[in-house]
C-alpha cells in the first residue's frame, strides 16, 4: 500500500489494516490504528509506520481510546518464511527477552549485526526496539487487570530494572503505571483480579471467526490430562495445562466471540475471552503468543477469503464459514509425535512421562511430556529418533524455524512420510501454504493451501 491508500484507510476506519500499519498524528503526539474512531486528522499531519515500535522510537505515545499495542500482529509474520518474518515470530515469543539479540541471531543463523540491520530497514525497529514495545503492552495488560505489586510487574514484563519499566511506560503511554492502572476501566468490586485468580485476557483477532469448528478440532484432538474442552457447542470452554520458559500454566479459553461496540470502525474484528494461570507472571508474554498460535487468531481472514473465494469449488464453502481458521499448536512437540504415534499413543505417552502438575485442576493433571524425557524413555523407534532429534536441535519447530529445512530433516527420520511431515508442518510450524501429498490441489489456492484443505475437511469433502 502507498501512503495515499493508507490515509484511506485510516479515513474510512478500515479494521482490516489494524496491525498491518499504524499512523501518527504530529500535533498530538499520538499513534493510534488504523480502525482509530477518534476524528480523522488532516492529511499532512499524518506519518505511517509499520510497527508500534516503530513509532514508540519516533516519539509518538499510544492512543488510550483504540489502544494500538492491543491489536492482532500483522498477519504476514506468519506467511513469511524469510529471516525478517522468522525473527518477527521469535521477538513474539519472547526470545530476545531470555536470550538477548545474540540468541534471536543464533536461532537464525545470521549475525546480530545483519539481524538489526534487515529488521531496522523493513520496519523501522531493531529487535530491541520490537521487544520493549511487546514488554510495553505486557506492563499495561498486567496493570490493568491484576493487583500484583508494580514492581513485581516490571520484572514479570521482561524489564531489567524497575526505573526502565518507569521510564518506559511513561513513554509509550503517557502516564506512570499507578495512573496507568488507575484509569483501567471499572471492574466488578473496583478490583483488578487477585495472583491466584488468574489473568483475564482480550485474545483479538481481525474480521470474522469461525470459533466453532476451532473448538470441534480441539476437542477431537484433545489428549486426556493435558486438555479438555467442556460445555455445549456454542458455549464451550477449552482449557489446557503449558510448559513456559519460567514455569507452567492453566489457560482457558472461551468459545464466544465477542465483537466491539457498532461505529468503532469498519469491519472490527473482536476477540476470545481467556483467563491465564501462570507459576510465573514473566511467562505472560510467552503463553499469549503460543495462544495466539494455536487459536490462529493473526490470520488475515481478508486476503484468505478473497483468493478462495474466486475459486467454484472453495466459493460456496468460504460464503458459508468466512474467516475459517487453521489451528497451530502451543507446544510443536505435541502435534509431531500426535502424528506419528497417534492420538492413542500421544495420551499413552502423556500417562507414563508427562509431568504430573504441582497444583492439577480437575482432569488437567499433566504436562506434555519433554522431547528428552520421550528420546530417554522411548530410544527405540521412530518417536525415539523424532524425540532425539528434536532434543539435541537437528530437527527445530520453533516458532523461528526455517520451514523447508525443517521439512527436509524430518523427512530424513525413520518413519516420517510426507504426509506426516505435512500435517507436522501446517499445526507445528504454522504454514498456511500447506498441501497434502499426492492431492490434487489447484496452485489458484496458493499460499493459501492450509486454509482451502481446512475449508473441505470441515465441510466432510476431505477425509484424509
């Protein structure tokens, strides 16, 4: 997009570029998204960025009325297979705030000094910058919804010390953290939510969201003592235990969408509830990406739609379920051995090595179990060559991994066929452009495969 095609967006409150791009207003001072319904401002006052961060390090602070930081991420870090796109959904997952920009350049295999320089050239920001502005909007989403001390929440956000995380939100937001979290809105009792009641979170996600056939494959693909998904369809709750880098947690997840006041902008999106359980505030940031993931709630339903719906077979199925999504996974270790072992010998696995939780909750028991404990436990075999390699780095399904190669080394294994290592690829590795072997499937669909293939099973049209 051109900066004229931008303005109009911003003109015409457009939901559907929220998170795509941000613009400031030079004689505010603020940057807002695209979707903004404060009054349009004058053409030549306006600047577009890329990223929040971006504009953070300009000096524009967040608009409080349409809370930029808050938007879904820009659905092309999940397209993208080059070193921008990998590195983009590695600063998500928190890698520069427990490795540094040294470990986010280890993991892709560039030096530190050739990642700063592509990410500062397509998007305005170094890592650093990207990571602080993510650390940012933790602060505010832990201000603004618990009652833990503001110390403990600086450090809990990745800040390194308390008088950095000062200095930071009054930067980004204009205000100290006590104003910050007195002008979070009213809660039932005035109260942020207690440590031990959990954090309650806003999972955004642009245009339509197809919640009911998300829920009914995860609760097919629910493994007994690690997931569930309990209520009547429309109403349902998924829940689940995760291993984080700091320590564990319970998430639970609502069925509903939820959609925004009318006039807020066009085409607005809306978000799934949630409540977070973490051992450690400082897996917050971490847990919401993996959700994120694994809920698909990045995609661009737009673009998907327009590119499958053109199509005569795929038409009449994307007018019936606009913004079908194609779940991931919040741990890639799950979804490789589900589709090798099976989902009887996933839960199999989880009984005998998975880790039982200090405090379960209800049939939530255990954690899956660790690539090492399987590649100990299991030597022998496929799933023991799978866990060994996954273990000792020959084989990576981290968020930064490299797709082809990752498919190429997989490949390599005992027992990996392509269409294993395809459905490892699509909920592993989040591919959208994923398509089964040996299928006939029109390149008209691309890079949109997964969506087309989830569009006909979800449909009965596709049973393998």
């Amino acid at each position: 997009m051109d900066e004229d095609s931008r303005y109009e967006a911003v003109r015409s409150r457009d939901g559907r570029f929220d998170g795509v791009f941000f613009f400031a207003v030079e004689t505010t001072g603020i940057y807002c998204r695209p979707s903004c319904p404060a009054v349009t401002p004058k053409r030549h006052n306006v600047r577009f960025f890329p990223t929040a961060a971006a504009a953070q390090g300009s000096g524009f602070r967040a608009c409080r009325r349409c809370r930029p930081d808050a938007v879904p991420g820009s659905a092309e870090w999940n397209v993208r297979a080059d070193v921008v796109g990998r590195a983009m959904r590695l600063i998500a997952d928190g890698v520069v705030d427990r490795e540094g920009v040294a470990g986010l350049a280890a993991r892709l295999g560039y030096s530190a000094r050739q990642v700063q320089r592509q990410l500062t050239a397509e998007l305005g920001a170094g890592p650093v910058a990207l990571a602080r502005a993510q650390r940012a909007h933790t602060a505010r989403v832990l201000l603004q919804t618990t009652e833990l001390p503001v110390t403990e929440i600086a450090f809990a956000s990745g800040f390194a010390s308390v008088r950095q995380f000062n200095d930071t939100v009054r930067e980004v937001y204009a205000s100290t953290p006590t104003q910050l979290r007195a002008a979070a809105p009213r809660r039932r009792g005035g109260r942020g939510a207690a440590p031990g009641a959990g954090i309650p979170l806003r999972l955004a996600h642009r245009g339509p969201y197809q919640a009911g056939a998300v829920f009914d494959q995860l609760a097919r693909d629910a493994l007994a003592g690690v997931e569930e998904v309990s209520g009547a369809p429309g109403g349902r709750t998924y829940r689940r235990t995760l291993r984080l880098p700091y320590g564990t947690g319970i998430v639970a997840v609502a069925e509903r969408t939820r959609t925004p006041r009318p006039g807020t902008g066009t085409r607005p999106g809306g978000w799934l509830d949630a409540r977070l359980h973490l051992t450690d505030p400082r897996d917050l940031t971490t847990a919401v990406q993996r959700l994120r993931r694994l809920f698909d709630l990045d995609a661009d339903p737009y673009a998907v739609d327009e590119r499958l719906g053109a199509d005569p077979r795929l038409g009449p199925l994307v007018a019936a379920r606009p913004g079908l999504r194609s779940p991931g996974a919040v741990d890639p270790l799950e979804p490789a051995v589900r589709a090798l072992a099976g989902k009887e010998g996933a839960e199999e696995l989880v009984r005998r090595y998975g880790k039982v939780l200090d405090a379960p909750c209800g049939t939530l028991t255990r954690l899956f179990p660790e690539a090492a404990v399987l590649a100990e436990a299991e030597p022998d075999g496929p799933l023991g060559a799978l866990a060994a390699a996954l273990a000792d780095g020959t084989v990576r399904l981290d968020p930064g991994a490299d797709r082809d190669d990752a498919q190429e080394t997989l490949l390599a294994l005992p027992g990996m066929d392509p269409a294993t290592v395809a459905a490892v690829r699509v909920r592993a590795l989040g591919d959208p452009d994923v398509a089964p072997p040996g299928a006939e499937v029109p390149d008209e669909w691309r890079p949109w495969r997964s969506y087309a293939v989830q569009h006909l099973r979800v449909a009965g049209e596709w049973s393998r």
